[in-house]
C-alpha cells in the first residue's frame, strides 16, 4: 500500500468520527466549543488528504486502479456522511436537500461503473473538480459557524439559516454539474448501455 492509498483510507475512517462527536458530543463529555474545535480539526485533515493523496500518487508514481475508484468515492463518502450529520443535531440541515448531493453521486458511479464494465472510461469534468470546491466551502462554513455559535457570537438561527443557504448553493451546483457530466459524456454513455 502506498502513502497515497493510506491518505485516501484515512479519510474514509474519519468519517464516521466526524458524525460521532458531532452527535454525541455531550455523551462523550465534551463541550460545545471543544467539539467544534474537534470538527474543524477533522474536516481539516479530511481536506488535506484529499489534497495531499493526488499529489503523491502523481510524483511518487503512485497511482493505481484502487485508487483511482477509492479516491473519488472517498471524497463523496466524506462529503455527504457530514452532511447527513448536519441534518440532525444543531444545524438540523433538510435531509431532502442533502440526498441531492447523494443521489448525483450514486448515479455518477453507477454511470461509471456500468461504463467500465464495457471498456469505457469516463473522463472527469471540472465541474465535477469544483463541486467538491464548493461542497467542501459550504461544510466549513457550517462548522466555522459552530465555533462562532459555541462562542456565544452568533445565535442558533443564524447557524441554521446560513447552513441552508449554503448547502442549498452547493446542492443547485451539485445538480448542474452531474448534468453537465452526463451530457458532456453522452456519447460513451449511449455506447456503454448498448
């Protein structure tokens, strides 16, 4: 296993971490503050092991067809496993609007996988590279909001509010990138499913 593939594994693990102290913060003997200190530190981690596993697997000749099926979808797992916490708890996100970002990404993979089985590669698309951009703004910017909250500087309407706003930013994008996706590859697409 190369460094490249552990940072991808890492985020995968941290994940449900992320969910757990999120949650259950005050069963843990946490406080409010220390647990969005916690979450930020985590979503950090997660951040950079995205950032940091492209970029060894590309100069240390790293990559892998492992890693190239694991990498992206740790990034969704990672994604939307936050973004379903935050339909409970504090931020009390509408779970309707986070399945949006759950179904482009199961029907993306799908679309890929199918596409693979038939010895069709699907390109990526720099939409899809500024989706999780986005994605990733809207999640630290509810957490950033949670330090804010925890410090008693902002009210809890205010996290809740700009929570939607945000996650709702991020879905719109998210819906117009998986199009974008599946119109720029229609022609493979329309070939796989023969």
């Amino acid at each position: 296993m190369g460094l490249a593939l552990f940072l991808t594994l890492i985020r995968i693990f941290l994940s449900p971490f992320f969910i757990l102290v999120y949650l259950f913060y005050q069963p843990l003997g946490l406080s409010l503050p220390v647990m969005s200190l916690i979450l930020v530190g985590l979503f950090i981690l997660c951040e950079l092991s995205d950032i940091f596993d492209g970029i060894v697997a590309r100069k240390f000749d790293q990559v892998t067809d492992l890693g190239k099926v694991l990498d992206p979808m740790s990034d969704s797992l990672v994604r939307v496993t936050m973004l379903l916490g935050f339909t409970q708890g504090i931020v009390k996100l509408p779970l309707m609007l986070v399945l949006i970002f759950l179904f482009r990404d199961v029907m993306i993979s799908t679309l890929r996988t199918l596409c693979a089985l038939r010895g069709t590669a699907l390109a990526a698309r720099m939409t899809g590279k500024l989706k999780a951009v986005i994605q990733a703004v809207a999640i630290g910017g509810i957490i950033s909001m949670l330090v804010l909250y925890s410090q008693g500087w902002i009210y809890i309407d205010t996290v809740q509010s700009t929570s939607f706003y945000l996650v709702l930013v991020a879905a719109v994008y998210t819906l117009f990138s998986g199009l974008e996706y599946l119109w720029a590859n229609r022609t493979a697409l329309k070939e796989a499913w023969v």
